[in-house]
C-alpha cells in the first residue's frame, strides 16, 4: 500500500509497504519534478527502471530523480515475503520549488551515471539514521493538524533536499579517489609489464 500526501502542487510524501496486490510505480510513468526515492532494506533486491535503462538496488539506498524521466518500478520476480521489510519513503518536488534550493540536482546525476554508472548512492548506517530522523518528522508533521503546516512541510522538505546534496557529493567524492586511485594502479602495473616485455626482447 502507499500511505501519501499532497500539500499543493510543489510537495508530494508517500510512504510504501508492498504486498502481493500493489500497484504503486508498477506502470511507468513521466515524472516533470525532482523526487528522492529512500530505500531501506531492499535484502531481495528492487529492479528500478529509469528511462528504459534498469537497475538492481540492493539493501539501503537513495535513488534520484530528475524531470523527465520516465519511471518504473520493477518487483515482478521478487518474492513478497522477502520485499515486506523493506522501507520506502518517496519525497518529491516541483521544478519550480527546487529552483530556489541553490543546487544542480541534474549535474548530480549526470556525474553518478559518468562515476557509478547507476543514478543512486548506497546509505551506511550513519546515513539511514540522520535521514530517518528527517523523514520520521516529516512524517509525523503531515500526521498532524498543524496551522502552519505547508510553511513547516517547505522547510522540512528543503532542508532535506539540501541534505540530499551533500552526502551525495561526499559519496561521489570519494568514488572519484577511487577511479582515480584505480586508473593509476592499472597505469603503473601495464608500464611495469611493458617494461618487462622490453627487457625479455
């Protein structure tokens, strides 16, 4: 099932639990916004499709979405049993709202499709426990009969989206000293077996 709320046109939540009859993101879908989609506990794996291209993700992580992508999720093999435990929480945004977060969300994942190859970044436990905390509330604000309540939702949900950038440029940080890291061993181990060759000929 999806527990879900609007607030107007610039702000969606929903909250999903998957069963054998469930249909939400079953179909795919244009999306002309910015969504994060949180996933905890993915153990059997949850096969997202994004613009005809699919990817597997398995146990905690963030997906992004930008406008104009076409959207699907895939959970017809899976088994509901090992799906059950698994959390997802979709938070999502207008274009125009997110255009006074000062950040460029599709560089993002332009940059996570060049570096890792999947537009999502795997969450650590430190990670899960600070975005719980911003999703518990958010949840609980929209829960509640608040006077100010789309003033606090704004703020709640911008400050998320901020969140969002940066562990996403730290994990893209460190997977850039990685490829480094990496072309560099390779480099130094194909010019040590040139060098070998030469010095047998």
């Amino acid at each position: 099932y999806a527990d879900s709320s609007g607030l107007g046109d610039d702000f969606f939540v929903a909250e999903i639990q998957y069963s054998d009859s469930h249909t939400t993101f079953q179909y795919p879908f244009r999306f002309d916004g910015y969504m994060a989609m949180f996933v905890v506990s993915a153990k059997a794996g949850l096969g997202v499709d994004i613009d005809l291209n699919h990817y597997d993700v398995i146990g905690n992580a963030m997906i992004l979405f930008t406008p104009g992508n076409i959207i699907r999720i895939d959970d017809s093999v899976k088994n509901a049993d090992e799906l059950k435990d698994t959390r997802i929480v979709v938070v999502a945004m207008s274009k125009d709202y997110v255009s006074n977060i000062h950040f460029d969300f599709n560089k993002l994942v332009v940059e996570s499709l060049s570096i890792l190859n999947h537009p999502y970044i795997e969450l650590s436990e430190s990670d899960i426990q600070i975005l719980g905390t911003y999703l518990d509330t958010i949840l609980e604000v929209l829960g509640r009969n608040l006077v100010h309540k789309k003033d606090i939702m704004g703020s709640l949900l911008s400050s998320i989206f901020y969140l969002i950038a940066s562990l996403w440029t730290d994990k893209l940080a460190v997977a850039r000293v990685d490829v480094i890291t990496g072309d560099s061993t390779r480099a130094h181990s194909n010019f040590r077996q040139t060098v070998r060759i030469s010095n047998c000929s």
